[in-house]
C-alpha cells in the first residue's frame, strides 16, 4: 500500500487580543497547531501532514479565527525546505520527520 503524500506546511497567525474573547481565540488556534506540528515562533508553527490532514487543520483553524479581526496564513513549503531555510538560535524541541512518541 503506497504512502500517503506528506506536506510541509507552516501556519502563521495573527489573532487580535485586546478582548478576553481574542486572548481565548488566540489560544485555542495555538492548540489546534499544536495537534498537527511544532511552534517555531510565538505564533509560528511548522507541521508534516497529509493532504487530508492539511484540510482538517485549515478547517478547525477557520473554526477558531474571527475573520474580521485576525490573520491566518498556511503555506506550503517544497519537500526539501530544509535545504532553502536557515535557522538561527533556539533549535526546535523535535525532528517533525522523526516518530513523535506522546
């Protein structure tokens, strides 16, 4: 059984919060990041997903977003962006392409 397609996506945000509502919103988006990759930045994340998996993160994210009043970018990046980013300082905590043991 072939492998699925696996993406290298990274998710950047910008949630307004001045309100206890966009400080929950604010939240709740960094949790969903989290379930599919690792935060790079404080509202960075980079993550390794399917196609599929790609769908439901934009969905659950747009779930969580107040169009109106936050940003949200998903782009996806070649298979060989390590090649093409250069990282400067604190190394992220874990390999996104080694098994993540919860």
């Amino acid at each position: 059984m072939p492998q699925p397609k696996v993406l290298n996506v990274l998710v950047a945000y910008d949630v307004a919060t001045d309100s206890r509502e966009g400080r929950r919103r604010l939240r709740r988006v960094a949790i969903v990041c989290s379930g599919f990759g690792q935060r790079v930045q404080n509202s960075v994340f980079e993550c390794r997903v399917t196609p599929a998996q790609l769908e439901v993160l934009e969905m659950r994210l747009l779930k969580e977003i107040e169009p109106t009043e936050d940003r949200l970018r998903i782009y996806t990046l070649p298979s060989d962006y390590e090649a093409a980013v250069r990282i400067h300082g604190i190394r992220p905590e874990f390999d996104l392409k080694e098994p993540l043991i919860v």
